[in-house]
C-alpha cells in the first residue's frame, strides 16, 4: 500500500510538469537549480554542518512525496519550471530576471576554483550573490528550506584531438586493445558481454557514430530535461568515452543521457531510466584540505546516494590531478588510471588523481584503475566524435584519455559481472574487482603517491581485471 501510495505521488509529480497549457518553457539562458523542503515528523536537513547522509540513513532525509509536489506546483504556478520531483530534492530552472525576483538575491558572476596539480584554474557561472531566502509567497515560504543554483562541471578527458590513425606514438584503439588490455575479451570469449544489463552515461551527449552501427552495439540516448538534443554532441566527449564502454562490455543495454546545466538532474535522470550501472567521467575539484562539502553540492550528493540505495553500481572518474568529487564518495567505484606502453610496461600515471578525502575522512581514491594516458596531453585512445565536434581532428575521430576513459571501462567489466550474477550489490562489485585487480608496483601519479605491492594511492589496488574477476563468480 505504501509503494502504491508512492507511486501515485510520482504520478501527480509528472502531472505538475507536463499538464500546465501555460507551463513555463526551458531556454538554454535559464539558470539550473535544486530545491529542498523543511524537514518535519523527526527527519533531518542534509545541511546541518558536519554530518553528512549516507546510504544507511538516507531514509531519515526523504520528504514526503505529497509536500514535494505541492511545492512543486506552487513553482511552476510562480513561473519557474519543474523538471524532477523526488523525495529528497526538485530540480527546476528559471531566467535570471525570475530567480532574482522570486528568490530575492542577485545573480552575478563568480568563478569557482579548480585546483589541479598545485594550479588553480577557474571556471565561471551564475551564483547568488547573498543568502537565498525561501520565496516570500504564500505555501512557499514555509515549506522550502534552501535554494541551491547548479554549476556545470568539470569533465576529466585531457583532451588532445589527433587523427585517427598515425604512426608518431604509441596509441590504443577501441574496443580490441582496450578489450585485450582490461582482460575482457577473455570474458566475452566465454559468453558474456553485459547482455540485458542497462548502463547508464551523463555526458555531453551521444552522436549515432557510424562505429556503433557498425560494432552493432545496442545504443540509446536520451536529454535530460534542462539539455537539448541528445543526438549530437558538439563537444564530443560523450560520444567517444561511450566507445570504451563497450570496449569492455559490447552486449549492454546503453543509454545515455544528455547533461543540461545541472549535474543533478543528470543523475536523477539516469537512475529514473533504472540501470544496474552508472558511470560518470567528470565531476568537481574542490575536496581540498582545509574545506567542507559546499551547499550547492548537496542536492547532487542525495541524488548519487539514491542511486547507490536503489542497487545501482555507480563508477566516478578520481580526476586528472583533480581532487574529485563525487568520485572521492565513499558508496561509489572510484575509478584512477594506469598506462600500458607498447612494450606492455604497466605503470602509475602521473596524468591522474589519487588522494584522501578531506570531506569523508579514511575515504581513500582511487578504488581501482582503468587505462589512462600520460602528461602533458594523454591521447592515448583514438576515439569516435560527430564531424566537427570540438575533440574531432580527421574523419569522425579524436584522441583522448584520463580518468573519462578509465570509469566506462570499469563500469563495462562491472555490467559483465552483472550479467554472470544479477544479484550482486554494488559493494559487493566493487570488493570483487578491488581484489582481483592486477597490482601495479612502479609509477607516480598527479599528487605525488607512488605505487607499491598492495592497495596503494597512486593506483587503488590496480588495473581491473575483467577474467580474474569473472573466475570468482563462475
């Protein structure tokens, strides 16, 4: 009765966004944001200095569904449009002039820190330049409790577009040497190749390469609510770490989902599609010493948390010196990077992230590794681009690696364990390949951790093995 009492809440949710005749329209000028309600009945506020959720009391964050769509109605009644409705937080976006009207604080530009390798870069966007304060309008005001604006994020390439074929270095190619190298091809010899397994991708978008059709990989792609078109993909980033995906797990089900604005949104918008696997190739660098999780950070915590609640296996990219987040989340695989040369020398990169986390203490990154390339340009994989995308050199193809490649390879190996058991739970994925990973013992990496025999913080517990990991459950 319960679930049926859920889901008619879901159910009026979409009505408040698809049934207004004089529903506002998104516009690419508009600005993202993450709407939470005030805890009551004994819950809590995911807001409350030093203590974060976590998987196991997530339950104590949820709000009912019936305040979350009466909230959202009330939005979408002041002219701010609705795109998802969950029990932990809405995902809206409205203009400029909107938000400053309805939320009483100025939007202006500010740019945000992306400290790497010791440089710090910054990226701008919209912020509030004051508190926001719950709207002053009636059933609004008592029923909001933060206001949060979304920042695009940081995706983990290190991108160098290059033809697709040359002969000035040693590159990889999908999906044989990245199948080989993984040690999935082993796997896929002996009948498994993530077939019935849904793995879902947030990325920039996902052109139908001609690869694809060619490979015939079963390939689907949606927009989140605050993008547009999901058929291409300017940038290309999408479409190409996409191919290392299926380097190691060519039988999956693949969506992916076209990111707007809002990383959030992005996540709330896969989980919705119910995969058994997530894999992200980007994120935000700002879990330095010294700081604390940011506000605006929170919705998209709650958003990764669920997924995780609800049995999905999700891989984050550490990051290419970054100091990453959320890969440096504890409930997810965090995924760092190793390079193999032409002699099938396998080492610590220094191109990559590995680090202890500032915001969850003991939580060290990277959990495992996946192929990445080396400084100062890691093109390292010829991957596939729409013509014309901005990591297109020659023909369709680019070249280009880091942390990005490295996840959808670990998250390919994760559909294939999927598929032999069903039943496994992401923890459980995660200590299969975290032990039978191949253990790299020379290298450094970006933050100066070296690796060693063992677990250590340059690599994880090393390259993941696709047929050592798959011998444990067959």
């Amino acid at each position: 009765m319960a679930k049926r009492r859920k889901d008619e809440d879901k159910s009026a949710a979409i009505g408040v966004m698809t049934g207004a005749k004089d529903r506002p329209r998104y516009d690419k000028g508009d600005v993202s944001i993450e709407v939470t309600l005030q805890p009551e009945g004994g819950k809590r506020s995911a807001f409350t200095g030093g203590v974060l959720p976590s998987v196991a009391n997530l339950e104590a964050y949820r709000a009912p569904m019936d305040k979350m769509v009466e909230a959202a109605r009330l939005l979408q009644q002041h002219g701010v449009l609705v795109h998802n409705v969950s029990d932990l937080s809405i995902s809206a976006s409205c203009g400029k002039r909107k938000f400053e009207t309805l939320f009483g604080s100025r939007l202006v530009e500010k740019k945000m820190p992306d400290v790497k390798l010791g440089i710090a870069e910054a990226a701008t966007y919209l912020a509030p330049d004051a508190h926001v304060a719950p709207p002053a309008v009636e059933g609004l005001r008592d029923l909001i409790e933060r206001v949060y604006v979304q920042v695009p994020p940081i995706f983990f390439a290190g991108e160098r577009t290059l033809p697709p074929f040359w002969n000035d270095k040693f590159r990889l190619r999908v999906p044989v040497d990245v199948a080989d190298l993984m040690r999935a091809s082993a796997v896929h010899r002996r009948g498994f190749t993530g077939r019935g397994v849904r793995v879902a991708m947030a990325d920039t978008g996902f052109y139908r390469h001609p690869f694809f059709v060619e490979q015939g990989y079963n390939f689907l792609a949606v927009t989140a609510p605050d993008a547009t078109d999901h058929t291409t993909d300017g940038n290309g980033h999408g479409t190409g770490e996409c191919a290392n995906l299926y380097a190691t797990a060519p039988g999956i089900n693949f969506v992916g989902v076209k990111m707007g604005p809002s990383t959030t949104l992005a996540i709330k918008t896969a989980a919705d599609l119910r995969p058994q696997v997530m894999t992200n190739s980007w994120g935000y660098s700002l879990d330095v010493p010294g700081s604390t999780m940011p506000n605006f950070l929170v919705p998209l915590y709650l958003a990764v948390l669920d997924a995780v609640s609800k049995g999905i296996t999700v891989c984050f990219s550490a990051g290419n010196g970054h100091f990453a987040f959320p890969g440096s989340m504890p409930e997810v695989i965090s995924v760092g990077g190793v390079v193999v040369d032409a002699n099938l020398a396998y080492s610590a990169t220094p191109y990559t992230s590995g680090f202890d986390s500032t915001w969850f203490p003991g939580r060290r990154t990277p959990d495992v590794s996946g192929l990445c390339g080396v400084p100062p340009t890691a093109d390292y994989i010829v991957l596939p681009v729409q013509a014309g995308a901005s990591l297109e050199r020659q023909g369709g193809w680019g070249a280009f690696s880091g942390t990005s490649a490295a996840s959808p390879m670990v998250a390919g190996v994760c559909a294939l364990l999927k598929e032999i058991d069903p039943g496994l739970t992401p923890e459980q994925i995660r200590n299969i390949l975290k032990h039978t990973a191949r253990d790299i013992v020379v290298g450094v990496n970006a933050h100066g951790r070296a690796a060693a025999p063992g677990p250590d913080g340059a690599t994880g517990f090393g390259l993941v093995d696709a047929a050592r990991a798959a011998e444990v459950l067959l």
